[in-house]
C-alpha cells in the first residue's frame, strides 16, 4: 500500500509538474523599426534552456509555471531581460533596442545565433549585414555575393563575378532565395554585380553542409536572403551613390505599428550623360548599357497571430543600339532580367505552432531583339529565353517541448521553359524556330525535421521526398538529411552530417561570366536530375570569449551532373534541341576547411583557408576518364578584417582589408602539337593548310592551370551622426592596392596567346546618406 | 545578333588590358601513330613524335619502330618502313574483321589500338535531270537521287566529291543535304544557302533510328562537266566508330577555332591510341562514278 501511494505520488507530481509548463511565445523585434529579427536567442538564464526567433522573428518556449526570468540577445543589440509570472501561455513582443551589450552576452548571443545549432560554423557560416557593410569592395558596391567569397569552401568564377562555386559544385548548385523566392539569375552586367542591393536586405544565411530538408533542389548550398519589411514606427530612407550606381530606399508605416512598406531602386547611370552626348552631339545612333534594381514589400500585421506579406523584385539589363542613316533605320535591344514576386501569410496556430504560407512567382528572361528596314522597321530578328516557377508553399515550426522542435511542410510547383525559341519576321513571312523546345514541368515536395536538443548533443534528423514530373516521366527522389554537433568539451565541439539532394534544373554555360546567354534548362524524360551526397566531419572551438576556430572536412558524389557537349555553344547557329548538345556525368569533389574569427574587440575579422580537389568524368570525353572540374583549386585563402578607431557618438571610423589568394582555374588549352590526317577526299588536293595536316590538342579537359590568383583590397570607412536618425558614410577603398594583373581570359590571335585582364588598382569613393 | 553581343565583349576587352604571354609547355613526347585501314587498299601508317606546342621543330618521323597488325587476334604482318615515318604492308583488310595495332619504338612507350572494319555502303542511286545551266545550255543539271541500304549495326557515313580541274584533282565535302538523319553538327545557318544553312567541312549521316532500314536523300545541284572541269565522283564513307569520332573532333576544333565567337566549348581531338595519340580507324567507300 505505502508503495502505491508513493507511486501514486510520484505520478501525480510528475503529471502536475507537467500540467503547470506553459509557453512563452511572440516576436523580437528592433525598437526603432519594428523589422523581427531573425535568430534572436531567448534564454532562461537559470536553467540554460533556449530558443532562437525563426526567419519571422518568431519564438516559443514552454517552461515551468512560476517566476521567470528570460534573457532576449541579439547581435549589436542590447540584451532585455524580462521578468514574468509565468501562470499561463503568454504572448509577447520584444523590441531590443541597438546598442553595445556586454561582451560575454554578445558572443552567447552569436554563439546561439544560428537557427541550426547542430551545424558547425563551416557548415552554416555567419554573415552579418555589418560584414557585408564594411568588407573592401570594387567601386564601391556592397555585394553579398562577393562578401561570402571570403568565406571558406566558397570560390568566385572569374574575378570579380558574382557566380560562385561551393564545394566543388557548380554555379547552378546553389539555390538563391529572397524571401524564398529562387532567383535564376543573379548577375548583372556579365557578372560583375550582383542583383541584391543591399540596402534592402535585412538577413543573409548561407548553408553548405547538412543542409536541413526544410531546402532542396540544388545539390550544393542554400542562400536565403531575407529583405527589410518596412519601418513600422517612422520613415526613414537611405540614399547610396557609388562610380557604377544610385540607390534610393525608402520605408515608412502605412499604418504605425500595423502596415508598413518598403521600396528600393538601384541603377546605372553612366548611359544617361552617355546618350545625351551622343543626341547633343548629332550622332546617327545612340548606344549604351544599363541595369537597374528595384525592391518593394509591403507587410501587414492583421492581429498578433497574422501577418501578411508582399513582396516584389525586378531588375534588368540592358544593352541598345539604335542607328539610322539615310531611310535605313535600324534597333537593337539585348536584355535580361528577372522579376520575383511572393505573398506570404504567418499564422501562429497556438503558441507553440507557427506557420507560413506562401504564393510565388519568379521569372528570367533575355531577350535579343534586332529591326531594321528602309523607312519602316520591317524586318525582325527575335530570340527569347525564359523560364518561370510558380510555387505554393507550406511551412510549419512545431516547439513541442525547449529540446524538440518539429518542423515540416510542402511546396508545389507548375514550371514553364522556352528556352531558345527564334523569331525570323519580314513582309513575306513570320518564321519561328524550336518551338518544340517549350515544356512544362511539375515538382511537388514535402519534408520533415526533427531537431532535438540532448544539452550536449543537438541533432537534426529529417527527410524530404521529391517528385518531378514531365513530359510523362517522373523522377522521385528522396533524400535523408541529418546533422549533429556533440560538445565534448565546453570549448570544443565535433560536428558531422550526411545529406542527400536532387536538383532538376540545369545551368548551362560555356563560361563563369555569369552571362545571360547561360541557358537555364530542367530536367527531361532523357536528362534525369541531377543528385548528390555529402558527407562531413569537423570540429569547432571557442578559444576565449571572442575567437572561435573550426576544421571541416566534406567529401560530396555528384551523379547526373550536365554539361555542354565539345564545340557547343548557345550563341551558335545551329538551333538545334539543347538535350542533343549535352553530356551528362559524375562529379566528386573533396576538401578540408579552416577557418579562425575574432569576433569582438576593436579589430574583427576573420582568416579561411581551403584544401580542395573536384573533378568530373563523362563517359564520351577523356575516354570516360576523370578529369579536373574548371574550378578545382587546389588552395584558398582568405582574410577579411576590420579595425574600429576609438569611437565618438558623433564619427565612427573603420579600416577594414580583404585579401584572396586562390589557385587559379583550369582550362583546355591546346599545348601538344601531332601530325593529323586529312579529312576524307582532301587527300587529293594540293592545297592543304597546315591545320589539315598539324593538330593541336591536349591529353585531358581543363589541363592549363592558370596562374595563381591574388589581390589585396583596403577600405576605409567614416560614419558622421549628424543627429539621431540622420548620418553620412564615406567609404573609400581600393580594389587590388599592388596592381596584379589577374588574367581573367586568354585568347588566340594568330598564332600568339594573349591574356586579358580587367581589374587593375581600382580606387573609388561611395557617399551614403541615411535618415 | 551575335555582332552585338561581341561588341559589348570587345568593349570590355578594349577596357582591360592584354598582353601576349608565352607558355612554357613542358611535354613528354609520345608516339603518334595515324592508320586508317580500307578494305580497297594496303595498309599504311605513318609515325611520328608528338611535340610540345611551342615547338618551333618540325614533326619528327619515327625510323625504324616495329608496328605489328593482327586480324582477329592473330598477327598478319610487321609494317614495312617505306621512308622516314612512312610504313606498309602489302596486304588489304576485309570487312566486318577486328584488327589490332601495336607499336614498340625505342624510347618511348609502347602504343596500340582496335579497330572494325565497317560494311561497304550499299548504294542505290538515280540521276534526275532538273534543267540545264543557265550560262550553257548544253551542260544538263541533275540531282542525285540516293538510297543507302543500311544494314544492322551502327554506321557512321560521310558523304565527299572528287572533281577534277585542269588535270588536277580535287577532293572533298562540298554539297548540302536535306535529310532527317542528317548530322547538324556542323551545321552553319546562312540564309542564302540553298536549305538556310551550310555543312562546315563535312557531310555526316548518322543511321540512328534508322538501323537496318533504307535512307533515302537528294543530293541537288550537279551539273555536267567539261574536259576542263568535272566532278568525278560521288564518295560514300562507312568509318568505324573512333574514325568517325576522330574526323568529328577535327571538324569541331576548326569551327571552334575559326568562329567569331569565343566561347564555344573546346574540343579535345579524340584518339584511340592507348599511350599515344593519333588515330586508327577504318573505313569502307562505296563509289558512284559520273
């Protein structure tokens, strides 16, 4: 009887216990803006228990019933500890306000800021607006893309390209998101800048290693871009000028603490003073070169458990020439861009479920565009590329318990692709070609991950399972994720993952200039999607309160992976179906990665180095043997680094350097010269040139390895508080500071090689007014 | 179209800055052995150094190697050097047979390869008269009217002219098809062409999903001769499959190496020789005479 009642007892207290756990949940928030921000920690300081806000600034947290003291951090926010009486499920919102916190808070709160603990830092490596703020850049455009290649295991394509290449994958294998909507092309002007202004982004996280199965379709890494939602207490804009561009960005409350917006434009403007001298001056033509930017979200918060969000990008490039002499007039456009757009619904369903809803569309296109004719521009050449995804998507974050989040979801998708199709137009005819090449497609996914937190071991273990369906054929993929991070000492932690992903979307390209004329293709019935797995193993330290360390090695197995066949490329004349101007093949690619940060103090920065190998092997080439991919380099390394003078509240000043050194790319040059035979029937002629008769080749594809790549970037930053809410910023940098000529392409002339580079010591100054 | 696009690159390329450079190839040279067996001819094979391309040498023949032939794995004969580089053997390959090459020189490794010599096409043909050139009555213009019988197996045809001109002859790909199983490989577009585009050194035809049936075609646009000047024949070539590889490669290097754009993806020539380079291959020619 005693033993049941002690039984009884232990239950009852058990059961109670359990009954009086209640969940705290809302939003953090900046004080000033109202923007959520994403990966703030909530921690109970007693018990060590806590949370991160997720990418809608959303956090919960069930803990015991009774007085409660929580603590809410973010990076270069102050640290808000709140006292409550925790007798029921409670709602809050937590506006932090900016300013220096303790340090000890401020690397707890780094340290825990990562939405997956169970990655390392290699992994899923911290990119902070600040980084992107002061790293040196060329003429003056902050460029996320360009920033995150000072990370490890990240390598440029040509220099100064925003492409890049992760782990030995290729360009296409990363999938770039803003507000989760893909982007297909990110380059403008061949590459040379990125399509992401900066001003309008709030948050940049950049997986590369157990990617969680909440993303998919690409084999090598996520880039999820968060932009700004809009002031919801005041307006506010910021004004940018740089060599290249003009930014404006404005944001103000529609309604002050309910509605808001935001709206930001970027463009060239070098063409405008170019075409008025060109008209002033009588020429027979204008031509000249453009892009442009421009973002707008709008965001409504219905009640504390409903926001609704709009979001809208487009941006283009543009290249014309408009001539005319006499009666013959002529017009040529050249021009590509994309357009994103996506409504977005947060529900939270009780406090411990949050939800997001959403609707997107997204589009690439180029276009050439070619008229002419006497008086009447009546003949026309036309060729068009497009691609566009139309997505639904559902997303649920489950906390059911402070060491078992659940989260899961789906997405469908309704693709279209033209890829290529030719319109010929005269008086007598209208002519269009490949039209056969137009498809659609459809993808449906759905995933699942269990992140579980066991103090010293956090793992997330899920799963995504993918369907792509077309033209009466349908690929099913499903892919396990899973990642761990063990803590075998409190400075040091082992990290290891496993991921398998697909990926049926194909970028082919004859070059890494990021050009349009890439061609974004998907999977058929004959081209299967592409697939990897990866595998990594590292470990991570925290030396101190503000240095941190890690070693990761990866090794990743590539099947399907897609090319242009030999002597391809899109531009030329033969029109013909893209599956028949492809290989497909295997890929591997493996590496080490170091990387060391110091992350407070007055100096800040970070060093990475790479050892990596990638290679491919297609069965029609090299004789199906392997041979290096065109970014297998060998070394990289990178310092990014920062040093703050003493601060006043009025000028804050900062020198920052940025340093890369690579191996350099691999290219098929010829370098072997053979005795060849004649083509048939040439044997007769008497008049043979020496390529019939001398070859010029090489023992295996990308066997030159270009020279090795480095420049060294100083910038120099003045921040001036003219008051409150309004400040300047100087910056002045110079690109490439010891003027190394990087060779960025080779070519024959005759029968010499000659080297092309584009980037020598390159100064410029940016001016930036914020109010 | 392309005009433009390569403006924009040739603006950046006038913006940067070139210099010539000078590579350093360091090579190893190996011996690169050319040998195309025809049931129709002795066997010949020429030999020869590969060279580092910034060699200002002329190719290097190879004296005395031993190059040995096997038909079916059984050795037929030792290659006989002619002269320098230049080697024979009095004896002619059949069709449908499997023949080995090896070859041993001193100094440099040994090389070897396989081919199949293809079937002879088997060619049907009429000759349709369209008219007469308009600069001479007299002289009737014709199509060729072709079927090629194909038999089981893959094939791989090359069509070529020879023509002769003063005595001397010429040889060939000079015409335009018009045909489903035309290889475009090397298709150019040009409007003025008599089908929108032209065929850049070689006409191909490839039996894929045509296996074992009748390819029927028109080759449009001969004309009658004079003493001076006429086409002679009409070839009709069956290569092995590295033959055709090899002149494939060929042809897509020079287009590569002659477009005004410069970014065709490379072409590495294809070889068969293990160890070395070069090409062994056959073929087999079916012949229609004017």
């Amino acid at each position: 009887m005693k033993s049941f009642l002690s039984v009884l007892l232990l239950l009852s207290a058990v059961w109670l216990n359990a009954q009086t756990s209640h969940t705290i949940s809302g939003y953090v928030s900046d004080s000033k803006s109202g923007e959520r921000l994403i990966g703030a920690t909530i921690i109970n300081p007693e018990s060590g228990v806590g949370t991160t806000s997720n990418n809608y600034g959303f956090f919960s947290l069930t803990q015991p019933g009774g007085p409660l003291e929580l603590n809410f951090s973010f990076v270069g926010y102050k640290t808000t500890r709140k006292r409550l009486e925790l007798n029921a499920d409670t709602f809050l919102t937590i506006p932090l306000e900016k300013g220096i916190s303790l340090e000890e808070i401020q690397v707890t709160a780094r340290r825990l800021n990562q939405k997956n603990p169970e990655l390392s830092k290699l992994s899923q490596p911290e990119i902070t607006m600040q980084m992107i703020e002061s790293a040196p850049v060329i003429l003056g455009e902050r460029d996320v893309l360009k920033t995150i290649q000072f990370l490890p295991g990240i390598k440029q394509g040509s220099e100064n390209t925003a492409s890049f290449n992760v782990r030995g994958g290729s360009a296409d294998q990363n999938l770039i998101l803003l507000d989760g909507v893909p982007v297909y092309n990110v380059n403008h002007l061949l590459g040379f800048f990125s399509v992401f202004n900066s001003d309008a982004i709030k948050n940049v996280n950049l997986i590369k290693g157990g990617i969680p199965a909440r993303y998919g379709g690409r084999l090598s890494s996520v880039l999820d871009i968060s932009m700004k939602e809009g002031n919801l207490k005041k307006s506010s804009g910021v004004f940018s000028i740089s060599p290249i561009s003009g930014r404006l960005t404005w944001e103000a409350p529609i309604k002050k603490d309910t509605a808001a917006y935001i709206v930001s434009l970027r463009r060239t403007f070098l063409d405008l003073p170019v075409r008025a001298v060109q008209k002033l001056s009588g020429q027979n033509g204008t031509y000249g070169y453009s892009f442009y930017d421009f973002n707008a979200k709008a965001n409504w918060i219905i009640n504390p458990k409903n926001r609704v969000y709009l979001s809208l990008y487009t941006g283009k490039d543009s290249q014309f020439s408009n001539t005319h002499e006499g009666n013959n007039k002529s017009k040529y456009d050249y021009n590509w861009g994309n357009i994103t757009s996506v409504l977005r619904w947060n529900k939270v369903f009780s406090p411990k479920m949050f939800s997001n809803f959403s609707v997107y569309y997204s589009r690439f296109q180029h276009e050439q565009f070619s008229q002419s004719g006497e008086q009447d521009l009546n003949v026309l050449f036309k060729t068009n590329s497009e691609m566009e995804d139309i997505s639904f998507k559902i997303d649920f974050d489950y906390y059911i318990h402070p060491k078992y989040t659940l989260r899961f979801g789906g997405k469908l998708s309704h693709m279209v692709f033209n890829p290529n199709i030719i319109q010929v137009k005269t008086i007598e005819s209208d002519v269009r070609f490949n039209t056969d090449n137009h498809f659609t497609a459809n993808e449906f996914n759905v995933y699942v991950e269990n992140a579980l937190d066991f103090d010293l071991l956090k793992i997330n273990l899920g799963g995504r399972l993918s369907r792509y369906s077309t033209q009466n054929k349908s690929y099913i993929n499903f892919q396990p994720r899973v990642s761990a991070a063990l803590q075998i000492h409190p400075m040091l932690s082992l990290n290891a993952s496993y991921n398998e992903m697909s990926q049926h979307l194909h970028l082919l390209t004859n070059s890494s200039l990021g050009m349009p004329t890439d061609l974004w293709v998907a999977s058929t019935k004959n081209i299967a999607p592409q697939k990897a797995r990866q595998a990594t193993f590292g470990i991570s330290s925290q030396a101190g309160n503000s240095l941190s360390f890690g070693l990761e090695g990866y090794y990743k197995w590539m099947d399907d992976v897609v090319r242009f066949d030999e002597g391809v490329a899109f531009l030329n004349s033969k029109e013909s179906n893209w599956e028949e101007n492809v290989l497909v093949g295997e890929g591997k690619a493996y590496g080490v990665e170091f990387l060391t940060q110091k992350e407070t103090g007055r100096i800040t920065g970070m060093f990475s180095y790479t050892l990596s190998w990638s290679d491919r092997k297609f069965s029609e080439l090299n004789h199906g043997n392997w041979f290096p991919f065109k970014y297998d380099r060998r070394h990289d390394v990178s310092v990014l680094a920062e040093y703050k003078f003493n601060e006043s509240y009025k000028t804050t000043r900062s020198i920052s350097i940025g340093f890369t050194l690579q191996s350099g790319n691999n290219l098929s040059i010829p370098d072997i010269q053979t005795q060849g035979i004649l083509l048939p029937g040439r044997d007769y002629a008497t008049y043979n040139k020496s390529w019939e008769t001398i070859r010029y080749t090489y023992d295996h594809p990308n066997n030159f390895k270009m020279p090795t790549f480095h420049h060294l970037d100083i910038g120099y930053n003045i921040v001036k508080q003219k008051t409150d809410n309004k400040s300047i910023t100087w910056s002045f940098s110079v690109y490439n500071i010891y003027n190394r000529m990087n060779p960025w392409y080779y070519y024959k002339s005759g029968d010499q090689v000659k080297q092309v580079s584009l980037f020598p010591i390159i100064p410029s100054v940016s001016f930036t007014y914020r109010w | 179209m392309r005009k433009h696009f390569f403006n924009l690159l040739i603006a950046l390329v006038i913006i940067s800055c070139e210099e010539e450079v000078s590579f350093n190839f360091e090579h190893q040279p190996k011996l690169n052995l050319n040998c195309i067996l025809n049931p129709d001819s002795m066997v010949t094979a020429t030999l020869t150094l590969s060279q580092s391309l910034d060699s200002p040498e002329k190719i290097k023949p190879v004296y005395g190697a031993i190059i040995t032939l096997y038909e079916e794995n059984q050795v037929i004969g030792i290659l006989k050097e002619t002269e320098g580089g230049y080697y024979k053997l009095d004896k002619k390959p059949r069709e449908g047979k499997k023949y080995n090459i090896t070859v041993e020189s001193t100094g440099y490794s040994s090389v070897s390869a396989v081919t199949v010599i293809p079937n002879r096409p088997e060619i049907e043909y009429t000759k349709e008269i369209t008219g007469h050139l308009e600069y001479d009555s007299t002289r009737a213009t014709f199509n060729l009217n072709v079927k090629i019988n194909d038999r089981p197996g893959p094939d791989n045809y090359w069509i070529y002219d020879t023509w002769v001109v003063n005595e001397v002859r010429y040889g060939g790909a000079r015409k335009e098809i018009n045909a489903p199983f035309l290889d475009g490989f090397n298709k150019i577009t040009d409007p003025e062409a008599k089908y929108g585009y032209i065929l850049s050194l070689g006409v191909r035809l490839s039996d894929e999903g045509y296996d074992g049936k009748t390819m029927e075609f028109v080759i449009p646009d001969y004309f009658e001769g004079t003493q001076y000047s006429y086409t002679d024949a009409v070839h009709f070539l069956n290569a092995c499959e590295h033959y055709d590889k090899h002149l494939k490669t060929i042809i897509l290097n020079r287009m590569k190496e002659t477009s005004e754009l410069p970014f065709f993806e490379p072409v590495q020539i294809y070889s068969n020789i293990e160890n070395g380079y070069g090409i062994f291959g056959s073929c087999a020619i079916t012949t229609i005479y004017f």
